[in-house]
C-alpha cells in the first residue's frame, strides 16, 4: 500500500516529535496516581416556527502514574425537531431525530524514561446516525512525547501506524439488495447479489495527533487538539479548540469548536457548542 498523499500535517508532527524539545521536564510526582475528570453538559430548546430540543454530553477522564499517561473520551449529540406533516388533510406535528452522533476514544502511553517519551496504543468508535457511515473505528500505535511539560500547560505529539474499519451506508431496493446511483443491481463476483445496507472496509493507516493545553490565567484555560488518519479509501481529521472559564471550584462554563472531515463523502461537520463543565 503506497502513501504517496501523507498530508503535511503529518510530517510536521513527525518531525517534531522526533526532535526532543530541551523544554520537556519530569512531570510532578504529586500528579501520579490521581485521576483527573470532567463532564461536560449542554442542552439548547427553541420554540416558535420550528420547535426543537440539543443535548451535548461529553465526559473526560485522564490518570498519570510513574508508567504511564492514560486518556479516555466520550462525546454525544442529540437533536430532535418537531415537523408538521399531513394526515387526512389535516396537520400534524410529529418529533424526529435529526442528529444522534457517539464517539469514543481511549489512549494509554507507556513511558520509557523520564524525558516524557512513550509508547502508544489507540483505539476510537464513532457512530452518526445520519452520516453515510454506519460506524468508523481505529487502533494505533507508535511514539507520544510530553513537551513544554509545565505547571501551566503541556504540549502532546503523537505518530504511527494503524488500521482502520468502517462500514459505508449503501442503497438497497425494497428486497434489501443493494444497487448503484441508477439502481441496478450490485452483484458479487458469481453474479448473485449483495445483500445489506453496509459496505465494510479496512485499510492500513498512518495517525499523527497533538494536543496543546495551557493556563492563560487560573480561571481560564485554552485547549486545541488535532488528529488525523490518513489511507488508501479515507482520511480523517478532526480538529477542537475551546477556551473554559473557571465560575467556581469545580463548575466552568466552555466555549468550543470543532471540525472534523472526512474524504470518503466529502463530510465537513462543524459545531460550536456553549456548555456547563463540572470537574472532578
């Protein structure tokens, strides 16, 4: 399999992290062993000529000992709408879904000596209800460095091979039989045809990520994170930034952005979210 189509960002991440930055230092010892959680909570209602109700839910946990750095993530979207239709000439409002979106992520480093070098394993699941895959998921390995390592904020690079599967959302006839965009039947290669909705796939992967977190000041903290997957059939990046504003103790409010595409469809899903954030 050739990867003539690495996009830069890859190599740039590469090259980065394969230069060890003099900034990089041991993390504190008071951090090992404690877990470090957060959930995140939004939820939008609008009334008036279209009546709709969001909920955003996203949970974070992050746990650090003398071996490693782990890393889990869950984030969630649900949109309903009312729509108005016609029922013996009269009209009815009936609620639809029109978004459901899950996502899960979970990254555990092993480090290897005390300048913040690791190795990684990775693994993701996402599913979106209405997008043209039925699911995507991944697994990496590779190299993760800890640099600009600090009280007030660190930089995280990560590289290295993969695999990934998916199963690409297919038009089928009212006999469940698969068919093209003139709807013709799709046949395998003994001529009988393709039963299902769902094309799967699997193709070798190179993944890059890096995450930059810092305290601007002890009430607000800014946050990006970037990663990308890049193969034969599809790549995939995602990109999120937020800036969290600390209201007291424990509870935030978090404005946030995020990008993520694919080239398989072409997708390019954008939110902006506003929500409450509790720390643990």
């Amino acid at each position: 399999m050739k990867y003539t189509h690495l996009s830069a960002s890859i190599m740039a991440i590469g090259l980065a992290a394969a230069t060890h930055s003099a900034a990089a230092s041991k993390n504190p010892e008071d951090k090992f062993g404690k877990f470090v959680a957060s959930v995140e909570l939004g939820y939008i209602m609008t009334e008036g000529n279209t009546d709709s109700t969001s909920i955003v839910f996203k949970a974070d946990i992050g746990n650090e000992t003398e071996s490693f750095r782990n890393q889990f993530s869950f984030d969630s979207l649900y949109k309903e709408q009312d729509e108005e239709k016609q029922v013996d000439g009269e009209k009815v409002k009936e609620t639809v879904t029109k978004e459901e979106k899950y996502s899960a992520s979970a990254q555990t480093n092993y480090k290897v000596n005390d300048e913040g070098d690791a190795i990684l394993a990775f693994a993701s699941y996402e599913t979106n209800r209405f997008s043209t895959f039925h699911y995507q998921a991944s697994i990496a390995t590779g190299y993760n460095t800890r640099l600009l390592d600090s009280k007030t904020g660190f930089l995280d690079l990560s590289i290295g091979p993969g695999y990934s599967f998916d199963s690409l959302v297919v038009a089928v006839n009212e006999d469940n039989q698969q068919v093209d965009g003139s709807g013709n039947l799709i046949t395998d290669g003994n001529g009988n045809p393709i039963m299902g909705d769902q094309e799967n796939r699997n193709q070798l992967i190179w993944r890059a990520a890096a995450t930059y977190q810092r305290k601007i000041t002890e009430q607000i903290k800014f946050r990006s994170a970037y990663s990308i997957e890049d193969g034969d059939f599809n790549r995939k990046s995602e990109l999120e930034a937020s800036i969290t504003m600390q209201v007291n103790g424990s509870l935030a409010v978090k404005a946030s952005i995020k990008n993520k595409k694919n080239s398989a469809d072409n997708s390019d899903d954008k939110q902006n979210r506003i929500t409450l954030v509790y720390n643990f």
